[in-house]
C-alpha cells in the first residue's frame, strides 16, 4: 500500500451516515458564488509529498471551501490564511491556494485532517473522529520513514494526533500534554517499539473565528510554522 492507493480508497468511504449526507447536500445546494462549479462532495485526501518531513493536521474540510475543489483548505479563507503562512515560511511555491489544479506545491510538508468529510457547522461528532481515524492511522503508518514533526490545528487535531501516534508506538506522556498556542511535546518510543523521535506542535486553528478576531495572527502562525519547518529539517 502507498498514500495514492489509500487516498483513491479513501474517496469512496462513506463510513459516516451523517456525513455523507451533508457533504453531498452542500454540493448539491451550493453556495450562490459557487453555484457554476461542481463541488467536489466527498472525502478530502490529504495534500502534499508522500516523503513529508512536517505534517499538518487539521481538522475536517469546509464545506464550501475542500469540499467544493477536492483539495484540504483549498478555496476558503482559512486556507488563504494558511497557505500565506506556508509560502512565508518558504515551503509552499505559491500564497494562494484557489482550485485543485492552480499550480500548487507544497515542500516536504504534508497537509491532513482528523475527519475527511465536512461537517456541519465545522463539529465533527467524536464517533465520527473516531471513525475516521483509521484513514489517519494508515497516513501515518506511511509517512513514518520521513516524518520528524507534527503541526496540529486546534485542539481537536492536538488530541486526534496523539491517539493516532499512541497507537504507533509513541509513549505519550500522562497527563497528556495540554493544547496550546505554540505548545509542543516531544514523543519518544514506548518500550518495546522503534520509531524515531517526533515533536507535536500545538497551534491555534485558522478559522476566520481565530484569525477575524485577531486570536491567531499571520505572524503569530508564521512564527510556529518556522519553528515546526526547522525542527524538520526542511
Ligand atoms: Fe469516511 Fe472519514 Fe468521511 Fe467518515 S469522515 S465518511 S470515515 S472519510
């Protein structure tokens, strides 16, 4: 199995009842602006190389954003939010990111999310993260060889990423570590496993809720995200 195989099979889940039927509602109803495109309507797969140093998780996609062009934050304005950031931070070729085929590349940096379907109101249920955490397990598994550091989106990701690596061989410390703007836990092997040292950053989520209001600004992402590339190696 390698990340193409598992993101052709995750496009055709559709584990979650609740889900599907509201990703699929969305593309069918469309938002006005968007009402001469195709919505994209199914599970978003992760972006980014297959030997990805950094990964980032999220949380689920936007219903009028990834699941409306089929690529994660792609066409909303978190993703504008972030993908600056990404380009400021030297490892995306562009700042924008509009269509799945607008040119994009990312460097070394692997973008995913906790739950691949859009939500309502952006709350995944936590039966659904739990459904879903399979797709992120096997992401995982697979990006292991490479991967040195973990950004997580919002403390949703924080604690969907720390189930993920616990279940990879990682002692996670207890009490588990708390999420927080530019906190970090550095993860070693639980005895017994081999899998190399890796560094979980927390970072506020890029929500227009965070980035409206000035909870989360550009510099203060930047400033996570260059740690968080360095860290990697990148
Ligand atoms: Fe499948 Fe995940 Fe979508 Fe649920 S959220 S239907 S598990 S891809």
């Amino acid at each position: 199995p390698d990340i193409a195989a598992l993101d052709a099979a995750l496009v055709d889940c559709r584990a979650c009842p609740r889900l599907v039927e509201w990703r699929e509602r969305v593309a069918r109803e469309k938002r006005r602006a968007f009402a001469d495109q195709t919505y994209w309507g199914r599970p978003v797969p992760g972006l980014g190389p297959h030997d990805a140093r950094l990964i980032i998780v999220g949380l689920a996609p936007a219903a009028h954003g990834a699941n409306r062009t089929g690529r994660m934050f792609t066409g909303d304005r978190s993703g504008d939010v972030l993908f600056a950031a990404l380009h400021a931070v030297g490892v995306a070729n562009q700042p924008t990111a509009v269509s799945a085929d607008d040119g994009l590349e990312l460097r070394g940096v692997r973008i995913t999310a906790p739950v691949h379907c859009a939500p309502p109101d952006n709350k995944p249920t936590t039966a659904e993260r739990d459904e879903c955490g399979h797709w992120l397990d096997r992401e995982l598994t697979l990006l292991a060889p490479t991967a040195r550091a973990v950004v997580t989106l919002g403390g949703f990701g924080w604690q969907a990423a720390l189930t993920a690596l616990r279940g990879h061989g990682y002692a996670i410390p207890v009490p588990r570590p708390k999420f927080g703007h530019g906190a970090f836990v550095d993860l070693q092997a639980a005895p017994g496993h081999d899998v190399p040292d890796l560094r979980v950053f927390g970072c506020y989520h890029v929500s227009q809720q965070n980035t409206f209001t000035g909870r989360l600004t550009p510099a203060m992402l930047e400033d996570v995200l260059s740690t968080a590339v360095e860290f990697a190696g990148l």
